[in-house]
C-alpha cells in the first residue's frame, strides 16, 4: 500500500472563477453578525448560556460546506462548527434557537445550542454532533463504511459517489476517536475525510503539548493508505484549492484523505475565556489572519463589486435580527414535552413516530412475520447454538444487518456464538476489527445512521469501559435532537462468571447501561428467551444491549428446543419460573436457575419471577406478585452498592408499602469485583444456600 502523499501547496487547478462567492460572503457574514449579537447582546442579557466564537474558522468551513452535494454526503463537526451548518443551508430561525434554546432549534433546547444537527433530507446531513472531544470521529468513520456497503454489497447506484467528512479541532487528533477512527479508514479504504482546524490552541494549552512539533499533518506523513493535504484556512484561493482537492479525491474513491487548515481562533475558547495565556503579540498576529478581510480584499473588485459586498452585509444583519425577532416570540419546550422521545413512540393510531434518520424503519425496511408463541423444534440447545442460529436467521432475512467486533469472524467469537457465519455470509457482513471498543460502537453508530443495522460485539462487559462514551451519545441521541436522528443498533456484549471469575472478564454491571439513558437492556436466562428477546431488539428502532452470561451459554438449565424463526418476546414482559403465596423473589440471567433451586428444596411457597429485560423492566407483574405475597426479595449477581436491585426495592417499598409483611431484601454479591477462585467466587456470588437462608429469613421475619 502506497505511503501518505503530502502536500503543503495547492495543486493548480483553477476552481475559483465558477464558485459561488455571494453564497460564501453571505453565510460568513451571518456568522460574523451571530458572534458578534451573541457575545454583546444576548450573553450579557443571559438569553443564552454557552458561546462558542467561530472566527477565523468560518471561511474554510463554508468553502468545505460548498463542496458537498449529494443528499447522502454527511459532515460531523463540533462545537465551533456553525459556519459549516450555515454553508450547508440551515434556516437562520433554527440556528438562532438553538443558541436560545427555544422550541424549534436543533434539540428543541434540551442541548446547548453549539451542538447542531441537520437532517437535511435533500442534501448533505450534519451528524448529531457531541460534547465531548473526539467523539465524533468514528461515527463518521461508520457513515463512511455504510456508503461503501450500500455501493458494493447492496449494489445501490450512487453516481455521486458520496463520502463522509469530520471536523475537528487540533487538539483532538490527541483523542482515541481520532486514533481508532484513523485506524478504520486507512485499513478499510473508505472514503472519509478529516478535516483538521488548527488554530494552535486547545483552549489554553498550546498545540506542542496535543501534538509532537504541533503538526499533525507532518507527522502523518509515513501514514499507510492516507492523502495528506496541509496549508491556509484563511487565504480564499488557497484554501478553496485544497478544499476541492480533498474532497474530490475522497469522492473519488480513491481512499481517506487528511486536510490539515491553519486557522486564527479570533475569540477566546468561549466567552467567558480571556485568553490571557497568550501574549500581546500572538492575538495581534492572528487578527492579522482574520479570513473575512482577506476574503474582501480577494473579491473585491476583481469579482465582485464594493456595492454588492456592502449588499450583503446590509442583508445579513437585517436577516439576523429579522429572524431574532421571530425566536424570541417562541416559546420554550413545553415541560410536557421533557420527556418524549427516549426511545420510540407509538401515536394514537398505533404508528411509531419514526426518526428522520438513521436505522431501517424510516427507510420501510420490512420484517418477515412474527409470533410471540414458542413452536418448540428440535432437541433442547445450549444458548450459544440458539444465539447463533438467530443471528444466522436474521443475516438470512435482512441484507442490511452486519455483524462485527474483535475476533467475531474465522475464529467465530471467544465464546464461539458467530462461529460458522463469516463463511456463510461473507467478510463484508461478518467481519473482524481493530481492538478499540470505541472504534466497534462508534462506527456502528454511524453505520446505523446510514441505514443499516449493525450488531456490535463486547467480548466482555468490562471491555466495553473504552466505548462507554459512544454508548451513552448514541443513547441520548433521540432524545438531544428531538427525534431527528435515532441509531438502532443491537450490541451484543459477553460478561458475568463462567468456570472461575476474575476483575476484568466476569463482571456484569447492568446497571450502568440501564443509567445510560435511551438503551434497553435484555438479560435472558434460557436459550428460548434468548431467540425471543435478540429477534425482537433486532427488528426494533432502539438501540439494546444484548447481554450474554458467560455461566449461560452452555449451562445445562438453560438449554431449550429452538423455538422457532418467528419467535420474539415483547420487552418489559417478565416470566413467572414459579408460582407462590408467601414470598415474590426477582431476579435475571444466572441467578435464576439458581432461585428456582433453591424455592424447590425450601418447600416454601415462593414466586419466581425472571425480569428478562431491566430496560423496560415489567413493573405491574412485580408490584401485583408483591400485593399477593407481602414479601419481596431481590436477587442479582452484581454488587449490592447502587445495583439495579436497590431501584426495584425503593419502588417495591414506595408503591406496596402497606401491603408489607416485611422489609423489602436483596442478596447480592458483596461490593468487590469478581474473584477469580472458584471457591472464592461460589463464596462471593448468591448460590442456592444463601438464597434459602434469605428465603427463611424473609418469610420468618
């Protein structure tokens, strides 16, 4: 594979004669006049709360903007990023309610008003940008494999050649976004590009602390499989020339590109920053860089007249404060409305409101018929067998489902689920990645984005610490931009103990999933109610987190005949294992053989209940059992500090309390991590003793 090419001049091709410098001059000026009311009016009078200056930045990111045309380029940028969202056409109004956080804006006011998004259905998207740095460049890495699927695999004709771009701040190349998504693109040769604004600073620390030498275009050089572009944001031709050229070689398919544009930050990080860690000198150096003179001075009047610049101004600040007027009539969201959009709604004609991107089901992707009866087939399978032959069902039915993750494909997975499929279905559905757990979710983000269903693997809970950003955006995003974007996804993830445990392979803590907003989460038990819940997380429209317990996957319990290609289980629909009178014991995944064990040695009169999902868990099932019992034990294999058991116990006691018999108890492991003895751990883990003494405790209290 061919070594980085470099380029630190402009190739000659001459593109600015036949360019549309009005649209240009016209978008810079509205975000020149926005920075400027932002920072003098409507910050002082608090009408808004976070400012993000974009000067200096502006004029490149405009150019960058002109340059993507197909509805199904995509752009993520970040926090400084309004200028691109102005180039590729957002209404003024809803750019100007964002920064108010008023009703209409990108969010509806539920995000600050710097993080943008555009769904844009006839032209090029902007992504649902993030807060945090670096966050946005692996799903744009997804975006970008997506298009390469949908042209290749799915055989669509894009005679455009549509691509994908990230923006980001120098200082961000310093992230594991940056590094995986890097990884993803020069690997897989897809046509992404990264479009690098550096403007020396990250906030206040200078760019030789993010960067060696403070060039991350010079030390990409040697890089493998990459172009390199370097030079100006800020001269007109220069950067128009190396725009075009970045772009036009991306879309060419002729692989990822890097655009590195040297930028003045004319304002400080925000406004609140006085910038008073750089000297005198350097701010008057960079406003000698100010992009919007220099544009002046290139046009004017060579292509333009001094009258029709001065138009222009004349019209930009007479649209900005037309449009303030409007929003500031509007009003804020509605409390009612807080709270809409979590995860899909259905209207009052049973309709799901559907997102305007990202996943199958606002595309009308349809699903084969399904059933929520079991038609049992076959010998009793373990649950490995049952996960697999659902995975290979729905590979078989939905040509836009992918499955991937570390060692998923000739391997067959560490704990052997996928064994068999990337064979079956091809590299190109069923496929290996780089080890970065932040780079698996965040592309399956974006690939899901564009219309596909990706099926991420963990390997193991713990694993998936690096990736714990991308699976908390992609679960707000419904929500943060009020319902705009969704991406559906179903990510499968290993955890719990097995033969032995130790800190880093058997941990389970669901918990934190079920705290990550818009997941839901399914802990099946048995290899029925494994087919039934995986079947139905992946013909849904939300992202679910599929977790396998290790102890489960081949324990003799947990074995059922396949119950069918059909066969899905409604989530938040819990199992009744056994049934009783004086004590309601809940509980999931490996710790329900385990309860059932020990209800049948007590002979006590005992009601099992198995949850099946903890997001949405089955609440009217608990409290009725719990009414009819006056008791209610909680067991679960993870700690007992702030587990998803204390939140059943607090609800149990606040809604049942007079129907109480005694305290609501659970049992738990203690609060360590999983030991890697098994003596140790059959210690550490409730086991069928300690759920009978906890039984007769209860019962006898």
């Amino acid at each position: 594979m061919a070594k980085a090419a470099l380029s630190s001049s402009p190739p000659q091709e001459n593109v600015d004669a036949d360019f549309d410098w009005p649209s240009v001059v016209y978008s810079l000026l509205i975000s020149r006049v926005l920075d400027d009311l932002e920072e003098t009016t409507l910050l002082p009078e608090r009408k808004m709360f976070y400012q993000f200056s974009a000067r200096g930045h502006d004029l490149s990111q405009i150019l960058l903007a002109q340059c993507l045309k197909s509805s199904r380029d995509a752009a993520t940028g970040y926090y400084r990023s309004r200028p691109m969202l102005l180039g590729l056409g957002v209404p003024l109004d809803e750019v100007i309610a964002a920064s108010l956080a008023k009703e209409g804006g990108y969010s509806d006011g539920r995000d600050i008003g710097t993080v943008f998004n555009f769904a844009n259905p006839n032209g090029p998207k902007a992504l649902p940008m993030c807060g945090g740095v670096g966050s946005q460049f692996t799903p744009s890495a997804g975006w970008a494999l997506a298009l390469e699927y949908r042209r290749g695999v799915l055989k669509e004709c894009t005679k455009d050649n549509p691509i994908a771009v990230v923006l980001g701040g120098d200082a961000s190349v310093a992230t594991n976004g940056f590094w995986s998504s890097l990884t993803i693109a020069t690997t897989l040769k897809i046509p992404l590009l990264f479009y690098i604004e550096d403007n020396g600073y990250g906030i206040s620390v200078p760019g030789h602390y993010q960067t060696p030498g403070a060039d991350i275009a010079s030390n990409l050089a040697s890089f493998r499989g990459l172009t390199i572009l370097s030079g100006s944001g800020t001269d007109p031709s220069e950067a128009l020339q190396l725009i075009t050229s970045a772009v036009s070689h991306v879309r060419s398919r002729k692989g990822p590109a890097l655009l590195r544009l040297t930028v003045p930050r004319l304002s400080g990080h925000s406004a609140q920053d006085t910038q008073d860690y750089k000297s005198s000198e350097i701010i008057e150096s960079e406003k000698s860089s100010d992009p919007l003179p220099r544009l002046k001075k290139y046009l004017v009047p060579n292509m333009m007249a001094d009258e029709e610049w001065s138009e222009l101004e004349h019209k930009a600040k007479s649209d900005v404060h037309a449009a303030l007027k409007r929003v500031e009539k509007r009003d804020v969201l509605s409390s009612s409305k807080l709270t809409r959009f979590v995860f899909t709604e259905i209207d009052k004609e049973g309709n799901p409101e559907l997102q305007s991107v990202g996943g199958l089901w606002p595309e009308g992707h349809v699903y084969p018929k399904t059933s929520q009866n079991p038609a049992p087939e076959g010998p009793r399978i373990n649950m490995v067998t049952a996960i697999r032959r659902t995975l290979e069902h729905e590979l078989e039915t939905n040509p836009k489902m992918l499955l991937f993750g570390e060692d998923v494909g000739p391997k067959g997975g560490v704990h052997a689920v996928t064994m068999g499929l990337q064979k079956k279905f091809g590299i190109e559905r069923v496929f290996d990645t780089s080890l970065s757990e932040e780079g698996i979710i965040g592309r399956a983000v974006g690939m899901s984005l564009a219309g596909l269903l990706p099926v991420p693997e963990i390997q193991f809970r713990k694993y998936a610490e690096p990736a714990a950003e991308q699976l908390n955006d992609c679960g707000t995003m419904r929500w943060r931009t009020g319902n705009r974007f969704a991406a559906p996804m179903v990510v499968r993830m290993a955890g719990g103990f097995s033969k032995c445990g130790d800190p880093w392979h058997s941990q389970t803590n669901e918990v934190q999933w079920i705290h990550n907003t818009g997941w839901h989460v399914l802990t099946p038990s048995n290899a029925e109610d494994a087919v039934g819940l995986l079947r139905t997380a992946l013909r849904g429209n939300d992202p679910a987190i599929f977790f396998e317990h290790r102890g489960l996957l081949d324990l003799r319990w947990s074995r059922r005949p396949y119950p069918g290609d059909d066969f899905v289980i409604p989530l938040g629909r819990a199992k009744l294992i056994t049934s009783g009178t004086n004590l309601t014991i809940v509980t999931w995944g490996a710790m329900v053989d385990r309860c059932e064990e020990a209800v049948l040695e007590s002979g006590e009169s005992v009601e099992v209940i198995d949850l099946r999902t903890l997001v949405p868990w089955d609440y009217d099932t608990v409290m009725e059992s719990v009414r009819k019992t006056h008791r209610c034990l909680i067991v679960h294999e993870d700690i007992a500090i702030a587990g998803f058991g204390a939140e059943i116990a607090a609800v149990v006691t606040a809604e049942c309390f007079l129907d109480l018999d005694a305290p609501p108890e659970r049992l738990t492991m203690p609060d360590i991590p999983s030991p890697h003895n098994p003596a140790l751990l059959d210690a550490a883990v409730p086991n069928v003793d300690s759920i009978q003494e906890a039984i007769n405790n209860i019962i006898n209290f």
